[in-house]
C-alpha cells in the first residue's frame, strides 16, 4: 500500500540521492517507485514525463508542494467550460455511425441510458479515453 506522503525523505541529500537515481531509471522502474509510495500508477508511457512527475512529488514531500497563493492563482485560471443549452441535441458521425446525446439540465442521454458527462459517452463511442467536448465539436484545437 502507498506510504504517507508527509515526510518520504527528511533530509534533503536523501531527497538529491533519490533523485539523481531517477536520472537512470526506465519506465517500469520508475512505475515501482511509484507504487512504493502512491500506489496505483499512473498510465504514462513517456519516460520523462513520469521521471519529472515522480521528482516532483518526491521534492513536495519534502521540501512542501504548492503555496496557498499559487494553488488559488491556478484555480482562477481555469476557466470553466460552458455547458450546451438544455434541449440541444449534439451530433456526431464516428465510423459511418451517426450517433446523437440529448442534453438535459443536469445529465446527459445517449442510446436510451443517462449520462453525467460527455466524456463518458464519447469513450463509450470510440472505444477509447476521449475529452467529450472535444469529440462532439464543443472545444475546438488551437491552430498551430
């Protein structure tokens, strides 16, 4: 089981050992040192992304993660998405299947089943993890 995260190295030149062990370790074992002390991993393929996360939680439990002031500045910038009017009907054509959600005040219905959110529905459609408002054109992707 995942172990407390309050103190995982009480001394910084623990927390600089661990962390230049990092620097060569693979994927799978970077996930063990994951689930020594979280648990469950994460479902990342990159390398370096899992290298950098699992640095930095090392270095929050010791050294502390985000101020107060930085958490509520990240929390005001994200901007909520709206939601589409009640009664509208999104429409979207997945692998020659065209496929309709209604909305409704508070949920979701496709195929005769109720939905909390559209995410669910879009992975349900496409058999993969999919961002529901991106699926069904309500986010559009920046241009590049």
């Amino acid at each position: 089981m995942a172990k407390d995260n309050a103190r995982l190295y009480s001394v910084p030149a623990e927390l600089e050992s661990k962390l230049e062990a990092l620097q060569s370790m693979g994927l799978a074992q970077l996930r063990t040192v994951w689930s020594e002390h979280w648990g469950r991993t994460p479902r990342l393929r990159s390398v370096e992304l899992l290298r950098m996360i699992v640095a930095w939680r090392l270095q929050a439990a010791v050294l502390g993660g985000l101020d107060p002031l930085t958490i509520e500045r990240l929390k005001q910038r994200s901007i909520p998405r709206p939601r589409p009017p009640t009664g509208t009907r999104l429409t979207r054509e997945y692998r020659g299947v065209l496929h309709h959600v209604d909305v409704g005040a508070e949920d979701f219905k496709y195929a005769g089943r109720t939905y909390t959110n559209l995410t669910a529905i879009a992975s349900e459609i496409a058999g993969c993890k999919w961002s529901g408002p991106r699926f069904f054109g309500l986010l559009k992707r920046p241009r590049q």
